[in-house]
C-alpha cells in the first residue's frame, strides 16, 4: 500500500545528534567514514563484475543527506539521489537530489539509470513496500543495468544493540541478507553477489583492514551489500504494467518525471 509519510522530515534538523551513541562513536571516528566504507566496498563489487563507473548514470534511493552522491558521484558520467523526506535532501549536495512524492514509486521513467543504490533504506520499507519498491528499481533500470542494496546484517549484535536505541531506527525492521536476495531475485535479478563488511572499528580497520576481505562470505560485519542485476529484457506481461505505471505518473516524456528538485550550483 502507498502511504507517503517521510517520517524522515521529523529526524531531519536533529539527525546527527539523534545518531550520537557510544558505541557507534566507537565504530567511526570521522562521520564520513561509514559512507566511506560503503563506497569503497560497492566499487569493489562493480570492479569485480568488470563495470565502470565513468559511463554509467547513477541513482541513490533513499539518498538522504545525499554524503554518498558528494563521494562518489563524480567517478559517475551523472548522478542524482532521491528520498521521500524534503527535509533530509541537503541543499548543499553537489548533485540534484529530487523528492519522492510516495514511498513506493520512483520519479523518473522507465530505464533512466545504469546503477541504482539504496544504501539503509529498506529497514525502513515494511510488508509488502519491500517488493514494490525492489519493482521500481527494476523499473528505472535500464535493462542489464545492476543494483546495490547496503543494509545492516541483523546477526550482528553491535548493530542490534545500535539500531535498537536508536531513535532514528524506531520503526526499523531488520531484513537479513537472505532476504533481501530472495527480494531481489523474486522481481527476477540474477548474478547476485554478497559481502559482508565493517567488521571492525575505524581504528582497527587501518591495522586490520585487509583482514575483513577473509570474513565478507560469513555473517559477521555490522552491514551487508548486495550487487544484482536486472533482467536484460522484460517480460511481454512486465512491460505492459510498467508503461502503465508510468504513464500513470506522469505523461511528460521529459526524463526524469513529475519532480520537485534541489538545483545545486554544481548539479551535473
Ligand atoms: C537511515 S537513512 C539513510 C540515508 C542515506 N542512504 C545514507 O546512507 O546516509 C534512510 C533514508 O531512507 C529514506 N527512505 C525511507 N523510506 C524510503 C522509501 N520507501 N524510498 C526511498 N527512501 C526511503 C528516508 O527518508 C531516509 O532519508
């Protein structure tokens, strides 16, 4: 079911004294660190699949403060993040971020992106929403065009301990990477690849660091990333339903659709 609440509004102003906890600190000394971590780790999984990055069109899904897109979305040949919470979309982000006017239905038409991510997004996706939102990627993605999904690993009692005081994570709903794979390979993605990671404190990890590569296969790490791909062509029953969607969400032919945008000055 469509409910667009960005519950994400209400964290916005406080976010990162909302994220203040001990032993998160602990894990990160530099707040850029865990989207550090996380860039690398996705680049790492698109190296091994032989993708490059500098001609592929990027969308982030739940891009928030949109700190991933200013990482990384210059090894990008263009970038843009999306989120259903005005609030959390930075105007200072180096890339044009747009509002999600729903939680499950993506602002752009059909086949707009190569590379699709959605870094802690989906334990804030519930029920059904899951699935819908997985359809939607698949939408926006070009045929063959791949995504990354990023979420915490609830086997991880760190990672427990951290979501369950965390304010932020009052609504959170913990899918193990399992999950999110059979999510993923029920709307038909294929060559699903899987890594565990942030094993250990930033502090460890410049002395340990090469060490996390030997557990990625097992499920240690506080976070999980999936790589998969999306069908290179649709179904005859797929396409006529997903013309339908978009035509039903806007009729423009402009790409992307229906949007409210922040037009940063160095916006691609
Ligand atoms: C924990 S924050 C993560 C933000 C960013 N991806 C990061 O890694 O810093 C979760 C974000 O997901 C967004 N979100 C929640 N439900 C969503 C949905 N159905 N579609 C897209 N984004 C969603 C929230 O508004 C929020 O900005």
């Amino acid at each position: 079911m469509d409910k667009h609440s960005p519950e994400f509004d209400q964290f916005a102003s406080a976010y990162d004294e909302l994220l203040d906890d001990p032993l998160r600190n602990r894990f990160s000394l530099d707040p850029l660190h865990f989207h550090r971590r996380k860039w690398h780790l996705i680049r790492r999984l698109l190296e091994s699949r032989g993708i490059a990055t500098g001609t592929r069109i990027w969308l982030d899904v739940g891009c928030g403060r949109g700190e991933l897109l200013n990482l990384a979305g210059k090894e990008f040949a263009s970038a843009c993040g999306c989120d259903p919470s005005a609030r959390m979309l930075s105007p200072h982000t180096a890339f044009k971020t747009y509002e999600q006017a729903s939680t499950i239905e993506l602002p752009f038409k059909d086949g707009s992106f190569d590379f699709v991510t959605a870094v802690c997004v989906f334990h804030h996706v519930h029920g059904e929403d899951r699935a819908l939102l997985i359809k939607e990627i698949k939408r926006v993605l070009t045929p063959g065009g791949w995504c990354c999904i990023v979420e915490h690993n609830p086997w991880n009692p760190v990672t427990q301990t951290i979501v369950r005081r965390c304010p932020v994570d009052a609504d959170a709903e913990l899918l193990t990477a399992s999950r999110m794979r059979d999510l993923l390979k029920a709307s038909a993605f294929t060559s699903i690849a899987k890594e565990y990671f942030l094993i250990f404190p930033e502090k460890l990890f410049r002395w340990f660091g090469a060490l996390e590569g030997a557990f990625s296969k097992l499920a240690f790490g506080g976070q999980y990333a999936i790589l998969a791909q999306a069908p290179s062509h649709l179904s005859r029953s797929e396409s006529t339903r997903e013309t339908s969607i978009a035509s039903s969400q806007n009729s423009a032919a402009a790409l992307p659709v229906n949007l409210t945008a922040n037009e940063p000055a160095h916006a691609k």
